[in-house]
C-alpha cells in the first residue's frame, strides 16, 4: 500500500517512478503513450486506467468523450487522446477494498477541479459535451450562437451557466466581439469602433487614417498595429465575431 500511495503522490507533483526498475521518472505527459508496468511494474493492485478529461468550456469534445473510460490490458499503452498534455490524462485505477478482500464500502465520487470551481463531473460533463456539440459544428458563427442561446438548460446545469456567468458570457468565450480580440487595445477605444459601426476586420481595413487616428488613443503606432492585426485575420473578415473554437 505504500508503493499506492508513493504512486500517487508522484502523479501530484507531475513525475512518475517506476519503483520496481529504478528507471529514470517520466513524467505524466510521457506516461500517455506507454503501458502500466512502465508506471509501476507488475503491481496486482492497480487494474488499468480510466482517462479523466480536463473540465473546462476550452476541452475539445473529442477528449470529453473519454472521460472516466477505462482500459484494462496492462501489457499495452492505452490509446492516444490527448493533442496537449493539458486536455487530460490517463490514471492508474486502484482495486476496490472488496476486491483486496476487505469488506468496505467505497469512499464516495470526489469533485474535480473545473474552470468553475469543484464540481461533480456526473453534472458538469454532460453541460460541457452538450455546449462542444454546439460550438465544434461546421456552421456559421450566427447559426450556432442561436443554437447556444436555445440549448435546453436543466435544472441541473442553471448553476454550471451562472457560474460561466451566464449564456451570454459562454457564447463571447467562444466567439468574442472582433473589437474585443484587438491586442493592447482599450475598452474606450474598442467601445468607440462600435459606435462608428467599425467593427469587423473589412470595415476597419478601409477605413480612412484620418477617421481611425480620430479616435482617442490610437497614434500612429496603434494605427499601424490595428492595420496589421486586421491583415492577419484570415477567414470571416466580414464577421463582427471571431471563431476562437478548437477542435
């Protein structure tokens, strides 16, 4: 039990061992693509592993999909999941009390950290697979920001939206005011393209030098910045939103 628990203080601090070897530590992002008894030898005490996604709105639903799956055959890594080490990650999964031959009960599911606090994953997973499901299709912006504002919200899921600060704030996470995207740039200023209506990448390219450098707070040098920034953008040059969803 002690190598369990030195096992998992490990995993806490990002670096894994394997006790048994004596080999070099891996650390959790190399543990991706490599079988259980590289983790901790022939151990009879872990069964497999289960894939915990990271509960996040920025996960990709192809990782949330995974989560809490378990994979059982030790001798061969798991399937690869993961793009970036922060999506998620495969753990080892400990037997029960039961199956070590001790009559006791399993403590009850723990909370998961989220980018909304501690939550229960038996709630907030399905929110967060419903709003990916949304956000990840092959429409238009518009067609799927009406989408999000007429999801269904259960009972369930009213205190995963306030906590996001409500709809309105998860559809600007993922699709942002174009003027609200312009690096360094104030909210005077970004508030002032709006009222002149300059608010797409288009609209802000053609418009005179002398309008922009009318505005107060952008010099020459904003000015030229503003330009570049405008030239970068390369699809939905006519939107006033960016598409900032990654798959």
């Amino acid at each position: 039990m002690k190598q369990i628990i030195s096992l998992f203080r490990n995993l806490f601090t990002n670096e894994v061992s394997n006790p048994q070897t004596e080999t070099r530590g891996f650390t959790i992002g190399e543990l991706q693509n490599k079988p259980l008894p590289e983790l901790c030898g022939d151990d009879d005490l872990i069964t497999g592993f289960e894939f915990n996604a990271t509960m996040q709105l920025r996960t990709p639903l192809r990782v949330l999909e995974w989560h809490g799956k378990t994979y059982s055959d030790k001798r061969n890594k798991p399937p690869h999941i993961v793009k970036e080490m922060w999506e998620g990650c495969w753990a080892p999964q400990i037997k029960t009390w039961r199956e070590l031959g001790i009559d006791i009960d399993e403590p009850p599911d723990d909370t998961m950290a989220s980018d909304i606090g501690y939550v229960s994953d038996s709630e907030y997973l399905p929110f967060l697979i419903a709003v990916r499901k949304i956000v990840e299709q092959p429409a238009s912006i518009e067609s799927r920001i009406v989408q999000l504002r007429n999801m269904p919200i259960p009972k369930e899921w009213e205190g995963c939206v306030s906590l996001h600060g409500g709809l309105g704030k998860i559809i600007d996470y993922f699709f942002p005011l174009f003027v609200h995207t312009i690096p360094k740039t104030s909210a005077a200023i970004a508030g002032e393209l709006l009222r002149l209506k300059l608010d797409t990448p288009n609209l802000i390219a053609s418009t005179p030098d002398a309008t922009l450098l009318g505005i107060k707070g952008i010099g020459q040098a904003k000015l030229n910045s503003l330009r570049d920034y405008c030239a970068s953008i390369e699809s939905d040059k006519d939107s006033i939103r960016l598409d900032k969803v990654r798959k």
